[in-house]
C-alpha cells in the first residue's frame, strides 16, 4: 500500500507482512511502531516511561509486549535474562532517546551531566546518558538492525562528542553503523523536520551499506490548510505583539525579538507560510506555530496532517495540548515508513 501523510489506522490492515519482527522503546505515542507497521513489520510491543502516555499507546495497538518503566530497569531485566525470548535477536529495534538536551533550542551543556525533573515520565534523571543506556540494550537483544532517532544538534558543537562516543560504542558492542541527516519534507512529509538516523546492522548479520537518497515532491502548508477545523489556540498577547511586527523573511519571532529589544527570544514561535512545508513540530507547538495568512495557531487536523498521524487515532479525549505533545515528540510515521521500507526493501529481500 502507498502512504502518505493522510492515513487511517485501519489501512494497516491491507498492509502485506513481511516477516520481519520489530520492538521500539522511548515508544511516546507509536509514532515509530506506525511506521514500522506501515512497512510490514510485526511489532511485538515497547517501553514507554510515561504512565499517562502509555494509556494513548495501548488505545490504539495491542502489542504482546508492553512496558510501562525506565529503560534503566527494562535494560538490567535484559542483562538478566528476564525478557522474553521473541525481544532477543530481533529483526529490527529502533530506539528514540529524549532528545531535549541535544537540541539547539534547548540548554544543551546546561543539562548534561545532571539531573533534571524534565516532562519525559516527570521524572527527575539524566537524559543525556540514555543514548548509552540504549546502546546498551542492544548489546544485551543483539538485533540484526537497530535504528535510532535523534535530532540534528547533537552533531553540533560540544555535542559531537556524544555523536562519537555513539559511533564507538556501537562499533565495540559489534554493530556497522551508518548515520543519515533526513528532512521529512524530502520524504513526503508536510514538515520541514531534520532528524539523526543511526542504522546499525550486527556484524554477522551485515549485508551492505545502505543507501538513502529521499527527494519527493514537497507538500506545502497551503495543500494541508483546513479552514473547517475550529480546534486551535490563538497567539497569547506577548507573541501577538511581536506577530504584527513581522516582515517579509523572517522565519519565526526571534527575527521581531531582535528588532524590537535586541534579544534573541521566541525562536520557537515558527512562522508558517503557505508556500512552504510547516516547520518543525515539537510538544508545543499548537501554540508556537502562527499562520502567516490569518492570526491563529496550527490547528487539530493541520496538526495531524504535519505529523502524518492517522485520521482515527484515538487520543481518549486529549486536549489539543496534550495531542501537540504526543505527535510533537514522536517520531512521525511516515518518515520512519519511508526509512524502514529502504530498510527492508536493502537488507532482508
């Protein structure tokens, strides 16, 4: 079947299986088991640390296996032989580590090191070592493929030597690894969205390296924009002000920021324009992202559309908010379909 960022869950039904077995972890909303599913993966669950997110998870799959805790406990059950037999020596694990701490909108160097009370489950921990903590469970599972997600900054600055040690340590535990700069709108996706892809392939398994060389046509904001849907926030009155201000070229706020009080703020107040696939969402952006055509935020349906989440996803109730910060911090189904099926298509036919 031929996706596109317009779906339903229900299509996975006429999807054709592969064969292939699949797990995810840092699961958030199943952005990733969507598009596995999509490609023809069976997947046999995930580990999400957040009680409240996992509730939307298992609303919309019925997985055989599920976690509900901190990938820290979900690895030593590894270590210790407590999983399942069908986790070890999958097919395919893809692993998205929080990524807030390697974002260059974030604090970065701030964070790393210590300990935080972030959104991620509200738990107060470190996120920036969870990428070796990931690492680790693939040492312990040994899957043919692991995957990782992450964002574009942490091949950036003082970040790259967290990039490095990834590479290394992945080539120690005995995995070949490529990684891959991938904007969604080159894919087919309504959103300009950088991400990191780590395909690691175990060396006794390994086929080739593998090639992606994604440049479909990109989709605009005018082609997704829904003048029916009412679901949608209005700038407050301090984002408002600097809105108005705005002039041809600026990409966001900070541009009016700058003008106004020579400071650099409001960089994640994106400016969507009508010519253009949407910038990037994250957990925010229902309220972050004003239209450049009428003075309102993205509202519910451009929201699904820009995250190509599936029409009859069922978000129990979920404010607008609440449904921004599940596909915000989830990796988008479609890329991770595109990816998957190249993966697939490369190193299993």
């Amino acid at each position: 079947m031929n996706f596109t960022y317009n779906w339903k869950l229900s299509d996975l039904e006429k999807v054709k299986k592969n064969g292939l077995k699949a797990f995810t972890t840092f699961s958030c909303g199943g952005g990733a088991d969507m598009g596995l599913l999509m490609s023809g993966f069976e997947v046999l669950g995930g580990c999400e640390i957040d009680k409240t997110i996992l509730q939307y998870y298992n609303a919309n799959f019925k997985h055989k296996f599920v976690y509900n805790e901190d990938i820290r406990d979900f690895v030593k059950k590894a270590q210790q032989r407590q999983l399942p037999g069908e986790l070890y020596n999958l097919d395919l694990l893809h692993q998205s580590p929080p990524c807030s701490c390697f974002s260059i909108s974030g604090d970065r160097e701030k964070t790393w090191g210590k300990k935080k009370a972030f959104r991620e489950g509200q738990k107060k921990q470190r996120l920036d070592d969870l990428f070796f903590e990931a690492i680790e469970l693939v040492r312990q599972l040994r899957p043919k493929v692991a995957t990782f997600e992450n964002v574009e900054g942490l091949v950036k600055g003082k970040a790259k030597i967290y990039f490095n040690a990834i590479i290394g340590q992945l080539k120690r535990i005995g995995y070949q690894v490529q990684c891959f700069l991938i904007d969604g709108s080159d894919l087919g996706l309504p959103q300009k969205r950088k991400r990191l892809f780590f395909i690691a392939q175990r060396d006794d398994f390994f086929r080739k390296k593998i090639q992606l060389n994604f440049n479909e046509k990109k989709i605009t904001f005018a082609q997704i924009f829904d003048s029916s849907c009412k679901d949608f926030y209005r700038p407050c009155d301090v984002s408002f002000n600097y809105y108005i201000t705005r002039q041809k070229g600026d990409k966001n706020l900070q541009y009016c920021t700058s003008r106004i009080k020579n400071k650099k703020s409001f960089f994640n107040y994106g400016i969507v324009f009508d010519n253009k696939p949407c910038p990037t969402i994250c957990g925010s952006s229902c309220y972050q992202l004003i239209l450049d055509r009428c003075c309102r935020c993205i509202n519910r349906n451009e929201l699904l559309a820009v995250g190509s989440w599936p029409v009859d996803y069922n978000f129990l109730d979920a404010k607008l908010s609440h449904k921004c910060y599940l596909i915000g911090m989830s990796v988008p189904p479609l890329m991770m379909h595109k990816i998957s099926q190249e993966i697939h298509k490369q190193l299993f036919l």
